[in-house]
C-alpha cells in the first residue's frame, strides 16, 4: 500500500472513530478494496472482499457503504470515489437532493438552516458535514 493510500486509509479510520464507529477487519478490508477504486458497484466490492474474509457478506458490504456515504466519506453515485472533502478536511457544504445538486446560495442557505437545527438540538458540535434529501 503506498503512501497516499495509506494516509487515506488513516483518514477514513479518524472520521469512522470520530462518530463512534468500531474499526473492524472486515471495515479495514472494504477500505483497502475501495481505495483501491477498481470496483464500480457494491456487488464487485463484496467479490473482492469475499476472496479475503469469506465471513464478509453482502449485507454487510452494503451497510459500510451507506455507512460511508451518509458521512461524507464517499459518493456511491461516482463509483465509490473517496471525497475530496473528506481526504482534505475542507470545510464541506454539498447538499443533494434525490439526484440534483442544488445551486450554490440555495445550497448554502439550506445547509445553514440545517445546520443551525442541529446544532440547537446539541447533535453536533462543528459545522463539517453535508446533506443529503432523499425519499
């Protein structure tokens, strides 16, 4: 593994232990084979991983994927490319609804609303995160 992925995989492991998320093999497995960004859907992704820990089970790919999407770590809809955001630590502000990018001032003023929600209800404490509207 080289350096960069290396550093990635650690970044991915703080962001996973920042929200109380344990750090398993099979999860360590899914990252390695992520970050290697070969696969294109969840179904090569447990393949690979099968090949591995043959423990590893589809549901289980499945979940760690949402897991990954629902904090930002990765976009299902680029083929499981790892965020930018989340390897730079940038100061996040994408908001998606259903398959539509919301435009920059609506995206910013929806965040901020959101943000200011959760904040109040003490459920975080910074302002790095994205929103995702779904059905």
């Amino acid at each position: 593994m080289n350096l960069n992925i290396n550093s990635s995989k650690n970044i991915i492991i703080q962001k996973l232990k920042e929200h109380n998320l344990r750090i398993t093999k099979q999860r360590e497995i899914l990252i390695d084979i992520i970050l290697a960004g070969k696969y294109s859907c969840s179904k090569e992704i447990y393949y690979e991983a099968s090949k591995v820990d043959n423990s590893i089970g589809l549901a289980t790919v499945y979940r760690f994927i949402a897991t990954l999407e629902e904090l930002g770590i990765i976009d299902k809809n680029s083929r499981f490319n790892i965020s930018e955001c989340c390897l730079s630590g940038c100061d996040c502000r994408k908001v998606v609804v259903e398959d539509l990018i919301l435009s920059d001032e609506n995206a910013r003023e929806l965040h901020s609303i959101v943000e200011k929600f959760l904040k109040e209800k003490g459920i975080i404490t910074n302002e790095n995160f994205s929103v995702s509207i779904k059905k």
